[in-house]
C-alpha cells in the first residue's frame, strides 16, 4: 500500500471570491471589520431630538410640580447653649411670636447646670430658621458668627 503525498489540484475561485479572501485577510491582521459599519445620520439626529424633548418635557414637569407644591420652610427655632454654631442646641417649634422669650424660658430645662445669660440675640440660620443664642451687652453677636439678625 502506497500513501501519495501529493497537493489537491488546484480550483478556479468563482469570480470575486479571491478579492473577498484577500479583503478578509488583510482584515484579519490589521484588526479592521471586513465591511465599513453602516452610518445612519438621520437615525441618530432623530434620537438626539427625542433626547433633547424628553429632557425639556422631564424640566417642564418638574418645574410646574414644584410651582403646584412649594416647599415648606422649616419650622423650627434652635436655642444654643454659648454664642457659637458648633454649640449644644435644643429645638423648638416656632409656634410663638417671640423666640428671644421662648429660648429664655427653655434655657434652663434645656440646659440644666448652665446660668440663664442676661440677654440673648435671635439671628437668621442659613436654613432659614432662627437661632437664638446667649449674648453680650454690645448686641454684636450675629455679626461675630456671621448671620443677619433675625427680623
């Protein structure tokens, strides 16, 4: 028995075939994709647009939702403890008409071992709310931390 090592003869490639190989290998190596991707410009634009309304429809909703329901500004009063933003606070409802007094009566339950100041001063928190804190005969105390007084 006599195995012939010999090539298969050779095929003629229908006509482009060879041009397509050729296409393909060198796509191979350089990593490139066989066909050039398809572009839809008109496609594209016509999802941006959508984007673009979708966004400004979201805007528009949220901005009347929030025109129909405004925001409640907090009702609170802090009575500290010393002249200072870090210090203790104790909080109550802004139900009254004059916080000075209503920190003045709480300070001492508020703050059990603490002597009653004299005076105090009432001064607009960046949240909105009042502050009321212990003061000094000069009346400087919202200006030292920084805050308008409270009207």
């Amino acid at each position: 028995m006599s195995f012939h090592l010999t090539p298969p003869p050779e095929r003629e490639f229908p006509v482009g075939r060879l041009q397509q190989r050729k296409e393909q290998l060198v796509s191979e190596i350089s990593g490139a994709p066989v066909a050039p991707a398809q572009h839809h410009p008109r496609r594209i634009l016509v999802l941006a647009a959508a984007f673009v309304v979708a966004g400004v429809l979201t805007a528009a909703g949220y901005g009347g939702y929030r025109l129909a329901h405004p925001v409640a500004p907090v009702a609170t009063i802090g009575c500290y403890e010393t002249d200072s933003l870090d210090a203790n606070t104790a909080v109550l409802a802004s139900g009254t008409k004059d916080p000075v007094a209503s920190c003045a009566r709480q300070y001492a339950s508020a703050f059990p071992g603490d002597r009653v100041p004299a005076s105090f001063a009432a001064c607009l928190l960046p949240s909105g709310s009042i502050g009321v804190f212990p003061s000094d005969t000069t009346g400087g105390t919202c200006e030292s931390l920084g805050l308008a007084k409270a009207p």
